[in-house]
C-alpha cells in the first residue's frame, strides 16, 4: 500500500490539492457531538500512525 492508500484505508478522497477529504455525512456519528469529535480525533491519530510507519 502507497503512503496515500492508508487515506483510502478511512474513507478519505485524494485530490492533488489535498493530501484527503471526507465528507462530513461520513465523519457524524449517531452519537452526540462530543462522540463524534473523539471518534474522529481517534481517526486522526490512527491515521497518523499509518503515515508514520511509511516514514520511519
């Protein structure tokens, strides 16, 4: 898998502009507010550790 596939991995779009996206609909969780933003912090981070085992 590339560096940019680990986006895919999560539901995000590549653009040349941008290293991804995601449509909010996709980021909302049933939950209230405060569930939804730990769920993407959690998916941020999980991320993150994809595109650092690429780098080290």
């Amino acid at each position: 898998m590339s560096t940019l596939g680990c986006f895919d991995k999560f539901s995000y779009v590549t653009e040349p502009q941008w290293l991804g996206f995601k449509d909010f609909k996709n980021v909302m969780t049933k939950g209230d507010i405060e569930h939804t933003a730990n769920g993407l912090v959690d998916e941020i981070k999980h991320l993150v550790d994809e595109i650092n085992s690429f780098l080290i």
